[in-house]
C-alpha cells in the first residue's frame, strides 16, 4: 500500500473557519429569521474596480480573435505586470527590486504555503501569535513540527506572542531561529510594525543568517505615512527578506485571484554540507515545474489596478474599508471595550469583557447581537480573550453591528 | 543560515523546452528571415470557444454590483462546475463519481506535482520512458530519488518503457511499485491505452495496493470508440486511482487555466505504522489549506464548456486540431517516415531515419525545413531516435511545414 503523508494527521480537525460556520449554521437552524452580520471572515464585499473590469473584458474578447489569442504565458507572470509591480510597488518608494525578482502567482494564501517547497528539513521556525493559520499548518503538513499540545502549540515551533504589552508587535526570539513568519499590518490584530521594529527584525534575521517571510497582504490600509509598505523599505532587507503580496484586499480580488512573491536574487541559503545556494534560482525552478502562470485575463485585470483609474478606484475601496473600521473602533469604544488595530488595517482586535473566553464572547455576539466576529483563541493560545472584526462590509451592516453592539454593552 | 532543499540540485540544468528556445533563438539569430513553424511545444493557437468566453463576460460583470460580486469561493471549485464535470464526464460513460470527489484547480501541472504534497517518503514509483517531465522533476524535488544517471535516470524510480514493441503501452512492472504515472492518450508518443491494457494496471494497482495517478488531459482526442476516456470506466479503478483532467487542450485553456482532479472517496494509503488513511480527506484538507480556488470568472467560463454551444464548439475545435494530426501522419508517412500516434491524440510520434539521433533530427529540420519538433529523448532515454510533433497550428502553417518535410525527405 501506497504510504501517506503521515503528517497530516498532527493537524487539529477544526480550521477556525469551518467550526465559525457549524456554531452560526446551528444558531441560524434555532432562529433562522434574526438579520446576521457577517464581520469574521476577511473577505472582501464591495465590486471589484471598474478599471479591473474593463481591462478583463479586453482580454477576454482578445481570446476570441486568434492574433491576439494567448495560450501558455511566463509561469512567472507577463512581464508588463511584474515591470508596473516592481515600478509602482516597490522603486517608488526607494525599494530596489526588479522585474525579475517578482513572481505573479495565483493567491499569497498558496504562495506562503508552497515557499517552504524550496526549504529543506533542520530549519527552527518561529511564528508569532496569533497567527494566520496557514503558516502553522504548511509546517506541520511539511514535517517540520511534532505533534499539538492541549493549547494547540506544535511542538517544534517558537511562537513570538503578540500581545497588548508589546504593542503587539513581535518580540524577537531569545533563541535563534532560521525562518520567521511575520505578517505586518497585522492579521489578526491589526498591529502595525513601525521602520524601528523592522529594521531589528532584519538586522537580527542577518545577524543570524536568518530568513524573514513577511507577508504584506494588508499594505494598501496603512494611512500613517511613517509605517513601511514593504520589507524592503528596510536597509539590508534584501540579504534576508522573501515578501509575499495580494491583490485579494487592496483591489477586491479574493474571487479573481492574483497575488505575487518578491524574492532578491542574491539572497541565499545552505545545503546541509554547507554549500550557499540562491533562494531565487530554486523558486523559478520551483514556480516553472509546478505552477503553470496565471490567467491572462486575470494578469491584465491586475495590471489595471496600476492604472491612473485604477489607483483611484482602489484607494476609494481601501477608504470605503477604513471607515467601516473607524466605525467600528468609534462604537467599540463607546461601548467600552479595549480595542486594538482598524488604524492602518482593515481588522479590529477588542478584548473581551472581564476576561471572557474568545469562543465564549463569539458566542455572545452571535446570540445577543446577531454579529459574527472570529474568536482570537482560533488564532493562537495568545489570541485567547480577544476577538477580531474585520471592516469588510456594507456601511449599513457596519453601522447597524455596532449599533447592536452599543445597545447590548454600552 | 536556512537549510534550502537541496534536492533541488540533482535536477538537471536543461530543462526539456528552455534548450529548445536557445537552439531556435541561434539558429534565427543567424536566419533572421525565415518563415519558422512551430511544431514544438504542445501549446493551443485557436480562439476561445465563443460560449466561454461569453460566461467570462457576463462573469465579469457579475463582479461589478455588490449583489452578485463573488469574494473566496469554495477552495474546492463551485458547486455547479463540479457537478457538470461529475454529470458530463464521468455518469454519463458510466463512472460512479460525484461531484464532491471532483477539486478543479487552475491546472493539471500544478496537480501532479502538489499531489505528492499528500504521499509520504518510502513509496517506489513508476513512471513511463518517454515521460511528461514534470511527474519526473517533482520526485526529485520531493526526495524521492537519487541523483540522474548520464542517461537521464534518477535513482530509485522505475522506468517502463514505451516503445514501437510494446506499442507505446506500459509493460506492467517486473518489481512491485506503490505509485504509478500513467498518460493516455500519451503526451508524447500519441499512443492510448485499450480497456484490457487499462484492466489490466487496475489489477494490478489493486493486487499490490498501488495508487495510479491517471492523467488523461487529452481524451477529447480519442476518435476511437472503443477507447476509455476515463480510468474509471474500468471496474476497481475507484479503489486504486487519481484522475487529473484539463480544459486547456479541449477548450484551449493553456492560457486561461482551469483543470480539476479526481479523488475517489474511500481510496486508501497507509501510515508507516500500517494505519489506513482516506486520501480524499487529505488532499481536501490539503487544498483547504494550500490553495484559495480558481478565478469565479474562469470557473464559469469552463462550465460554459458544458453548455450545448459549447459542447458543439470544443468539438469543432478538437476536430480542426486532428485533421492537422491527419496531415502531419499523411505526409511524413508520405516521405517515408515511420508513425504513430495522432490518430486519438494531437501527438505525433516520428521515428527519425536510419537511427539519427533526436537532437541531430530537431536541427535538421530546422535548419532544412524551418519546422520545429520536440526531441524525443528529451522525455526520457527511450524517446532517443523519435521526434513529437504536434498538431496545434493553423491549417496553413501545417500544409506549409508538411510540404516542406516532403520535398526535403519524401
């Protein structure tokens, strides 16, 4: 018989996700008329931009027309789009990535989890907590860790707790480690890490020949013009940074799927016999054996967002979002609890009242205010007494939550 | 520092179609006005069928009011494409598979290769010689082999040759193998697989507890009645095999990129400890985990395929493809060469006069006829002495590249 990846079987049955749907699929089954307001999973609402739409449409007429047809692209992306990325994205702002370095792909959600592709075993990894689940559980499917503990940790890991203390920002590890996740602004809390904070984390990551996978979803939400959009902002960033970036959030492309990795040529790691090898060379191999490139007509929607329209139409999306936060912090405090985060991203972390339990409060909302958050214990064993709202919805649904909210603790 | 894999570096330097690009790149450099045909790479040229690319547009709109903007879809495709595919390719030629055991995917490269994400170290693997190269690399790059021999074989795999003999259809293994990778109709020798030959791989997959991953990306090819399109029209093949399906040859989505893969519930591997495991559970928690689905425009653009217009449309194009399959195997039998395939597939296998070998071939023909093949030993040492051609051209470039083969060899 053909053997498993035996792995596997060390994750935990319950995604946070799947358990978030069964808890409001049996609420809704006892009370299937209350009007629920979705405000956990972070995904997008709004229409995508008209620029995305219109550049789409070309595309596809191009398809039917058999000269301007286009069969296999780059697994590595059109070069159009990498060069607007590379322009826009990061030589902008002083970052000094090429084309060449950025790698179209379909999702950051894929791209976190094939990364560790090019990794080998031996590595000490550390993620912060909370963390994005994916993170976790790519390792553990990798077999880079030992079984969970009663608290969900996986033996193995070095978690970095991210908590009220430290600003939620990660503290950096007392013992060395070799890869380290970070995610800045921050999901779930909505943390940002300021140019000091990076630029320990680089530092540290050259000091000790580390790698920093830093994990930028969320960059298009920063409104304080003093926080880095990217990792490579950060003065030797190149040496030890892979970043991974979305579409998904800035411009609405949750459902039309496409993101990009930034890997510098000339970063680099060992082989057991010690021998440096760049990381760049393996992810092209990596990328042109196992990926087969994006849609052309999601690569051209993607390349509108670069657009003199497009930037418009974003930046009106992202302010749609950041209102809906500032709401929600408005009424959250008024209401009076302790919040975190919806300055410079699109989630709000609250802790709960008199030390409530994550899943306990989850429940709360749900029954009390027909609001659905997602529990921070789902998050981590430091998530635990905290719960994130994401500003991903309609002003009306947003206002009338946090109206709900207000009447039921304020 | 981080450790990389490093079996990343057993992986030969030349891959198969980058060494072809630089020897058409030098002989144009030098040639700069002739009138080359492309015969090479296995990639479409004729437009998008009209009725996806109309579900594309309506798709597209879709995206722009609220109401019917579609964020994350199910990471394992929408319901209504699964269940079309489930109806149309499987029911209705008598396959017991339901459309929860279809996961589309944005294509079959990325299939076959993350599909090892869920096997385990230990299994003995068998691939055909000639092979697609990507079952191959992917093993390499999992640590699943040795290091190549100069003929291009890594150690710890088993190759089983196709050849004019065994007429390019697998001879069963002589050692017991866990995990077997077979392709038909075959990508590159053109050749298909009986119900008896099929019958007889699920025999014995199922004697020895062996998985089968069955890549049939090119049934819509097969002419011959008699022939199966799936490996699940053969009985028992539930119990011991993956099937990995496509839209980009069938409805020439290589640039557009929606596949799906068949996971039969109740199909088994085992732990080391001898523990029996549902694979379906692990590739789906896998996808869930790894994979964020494909574009909800591209999915309704592949479910158009199944639409009355686009049945009547992909067949009209499957039909163009094989009368230049026709030509290709009329006139290179009309200057004397000995072929196969191309007759249920849009490969043509050529075997090249008096024992030249493949690479010596591909530069004649393309210094002498402009035409560029792929070498058959760039599949494997096996494919030595043959050269693929392929019928995805106009009707023109095909009449002009033949002639050309005619006059030079015939």
């Amino acid at each position: 018989m053909a053997f498993v990846n035996a792995n596997y079987l060390k994750l935990k049955a319950g995604y946070l996700f799947p358990e978030i749907a069964r808890r409001v699929n049996q609420f809704l089954q006892s009370h299937p008329d209350v009007p629920l307001i979705r405000l956990g999973i972070g995904d997008v609402t709004e229409p995508l931009p008209a620029a995305c739409r219109q550049a789409m449409i070309q595309a596809v007429e191009e398809m039917g027309d058999r000269a301007t047809f286009k069969g296999y692209g780059p697994e590595q992306g059109y070069p159009w789009l990498r060069e607007k990325i590379a322009a826009h994205d990061f030589q902008a702002r002083g970052c000094d990535i090429d084309a060449s370095e950025i790698f179209i792909s379909d999702g950051s959600k894929c791209d976190t989890g094939n990364i560790l592709d090019i990794f080998g075993d031996g590595n000490r990894i550390a993620v912060t907590d909370p963390v994005y689940p994916v993170y976790v559980d790519t390792n553990v499917m990798a077999g880079h860790t030992g079984e969970a503990n009663e608290r969900g940790e996986y033996a193995g890991l070095v978690y970095l707790p991210l908590t009220a203390e430290n600003h939620f920002t990660a503290t950096l590890p007392s013992e060395p480690v070799d890869l380290i996740y970070l995610c800045f602004p921050n999901n779930p809390t909505g943390a940002v890490a300021t140019r000091e904070h990076l630029q320990a984390w680089v530092d540290y990551a050259r000091a000790h020949n580390a790698i920093i996978f830093f994990d930028a979803a969320y960059e298009a939400f920063i409104t304080d013009p003093a926080i880095p959009h990217s990792i490579y902002e950060i003065p030797g960033a190149r040496e030890c940074a892979i970043e991974f970036r979305s579409f998904s959030k800035n411009a609405g492309f949750t459902g039309t799927r496409c993101a990009f990795t930034v890997v510098p040529k000339g970063l680099k790691g060992q082989t057991p016999s010690g021998e440096a090898v760049e990381l760049w060379s393996l992810w092209q191999r990596r990328q042109s054996t196992k990926f087969n490139g994006v849609s052309y007509i999601v690569q051209r929607g993607a390349e509108a967002v670069y657009s003199e329209a497009g930037q418009a139409q974003v930046r009106e999306l992202v302010a749609f979002y950041m209102e809906n936060a500032r709401l929600i912090r408005e009424k959250l405090t008024q209401a009076g609890f302790a919040v975190y985060g919806g300055v410079n991203a699109p989630y709000v972390w609250l802790k709960t009242p008199q030390g409530t339990g994550s899943w306990d409060f989850f429940d709360k909302l749900l029954h009390t205010c027909y609001v659905v958050g997602t529990p921070g214990a789902g998050f981590g064993a430091a998530g635990e007494g905290y719960l994130r709202l994401s500003a991903f919805n309609s002003r009306e649904n947003v206002v009338e939550a946090m109206n709900r909210v207000v009447a039921a603790f304020g």
